[in-house]
C-alpha cells in the first residue's frame, strides 16, 4: 500500500479507507488553463505543479510519512492571459472556496494535512490560496503553502525566476520540456527571442495584461535555452522546498 506514489484519484474508496492518517500527507497540485507562448501546453502550470508534488512525495516518503497526491486544481484566475485564445478564468472568491471545500472534505475523512505545491503566481490567485490556508488553518487543518514567489524559496529557483520573466521563459519549459517533453512544441521554442520584461515589476507598476506587461505572445524570459537537465534540477529543487515546508510544519528535521 505505501509504493510511491500514491494517487488518490487512482485508488478505489477501499484502499483509501485502509490508508493510516497519521502519516498521511495530501498534496494539491494546483495550476491554471492560459497561454504559456506559442510553444508550451496551456496547462503549464499544472505540470509545473504535478511535477513538484510527485519530487516532494518522494523526498517525504523517505521520512516515512504517507504523500497522497490530489488530482491536480486547475481552474483558477488567469486575467493577466485573458486576452490569449483558450485562457481560463474563473472568480478568486471561488477558488479560495473550492480549496478550502476540498481540504474540509479531506478532514472529514480523517486526513488532516494538506500541502499545496502550486506553480501559477498571479497575485489574486495567490491570494486566494493564502485565504484558503488561514479558513483551513482556523477550522483545524494543517494547511501548508510554500509560497514560491515569497522568501526564502524565490531565491532558490534561478536567476530568471527571480528576475520576474519567468512566465513560459527557460524555467517553465525547462520543467515542461522534463516531466511532459511530448506538449512542447520544440521547433516553435527554438525561434523564440529573449523577452527581458519583467512580469513581476509590470504588476508592481499596476500592469494587468501580459500585453501591457511587454508579453505579446504570452511569454517572458528565454525560452530557447531551456534545457531537459535544467527542468529535472528545478523538478529537484522545487520537490524539496515541498518536502522541507511540510517537515517543517510538522516539527520534523530535514
């Protein structure tokens, strides 16, 4: 029962009411459904996000607790692509409210810690995560949200991630190109120019568009110089800044 990994969407009710909750650890993948560029899936993010979950599992599964990973959240507000032919978007107030029914179905079933690896960083949408840990948090879940943009896992995710152009640039196709490498439309990447605007100091700035923030075709950073190695040592990276915020939480030593 504990190979790795589990997935809950993958087990019959039976085999998840036989699972021990005390060494029990869900994690939601949670990403988005908008244009990452001419060259990457519209559900980057949730690779991203799945990727990260599956390396954390991994590394928490080796302190012998019990990872169950969630099927992947992904319907969220994505306004910055909302212009982009496929974009999803749907209300803040309503994400917040769907994570938050979801990690109280969890607890109700007797699994009282949620980890969220989440790889889709438009502010309103991570402010309605953070709103979703602190409802969880108040009703008696152990809630963890290892918030990339903020200190100290920025700073461990490379120069062009903490640069602020950082959307479908080298980071994100680097992981994509690892975990999913058949949805990179590879000969599209490899034309791609630099794009050296920053999606961060654009939102500071008060842009609210992708186009407004200098991203006409949905992407910011350098695409072209993804590379496979780099997508499975960010894979790597992101894994342990989950495990190490998990452990943490629970009191335990990395």
């Amino acid at each position: 029962m504990d190979t790795f990994p589990l997935r809950l969407g993958e087990l019959p009710w039976t085999e998840v009411d036989a699972l021990d909750r005390e060494r029990a650890v869900c994690i939601l993948p949670v990403g988005a459904i908008e244009a990452h560029g001419p060259h990457l899936p519209m559900t980057t993010d949730g690779v991203i996000a799945t990727a990260m979950a599956e390396a954390g599992a991994a590394l928490l599964a080796a302190h012998d607790l019990l990872p169950l990973v969630l099927p992947p959240f992904e319907y969220t507000t994505a306004r910055f692509a909302a212009g982009f032919s496929g974009t999803l978007s749907t209300p803040p107030e309503a994400v917040r409210a769907l994570v938050v029914g979801a990690g109280r179905s969890l607890a109700f079933h007797g699994f009282a810690t949620l980890a969220i690896a989440n790889a889709h960083l438009e502010p309103a949408h991570l402010a309605a995560l953070h709103g979703a840990v602190a409802d969880l948090v108040a009703a008696g879940t152990l809630a963890i949200f290892p918030d990339l943009t903020r200190k100290p896992w920025a700073l461990r995710l490379g120069d062009e991630f903490k640069s602020g152009a950082c959307h479908a640039g080298r980071f994100e196709t680097s992981v994509v190109m690892a975990a999913r490498p058949g949805t990179v439309r590879d000969a599209a990447r490899r034309e791609l120019r630099a794009n050296p605007a920053s999606l961060s100091v654009a939102i500071r700035d008060g842009k609210e568009t992708f186009e407004e923030a200098g991203g006409p075709q949905a992407y910011f950073g350098d695409p072209a110089a993804a590379s496979v190695e780099e997508g499975h040592a960010t894979i790597a990276t992101l894994g342990a800044i989950l495990s190490e915020a998990v452990l943490a939480a629970l009191g335990r030593s990395t």
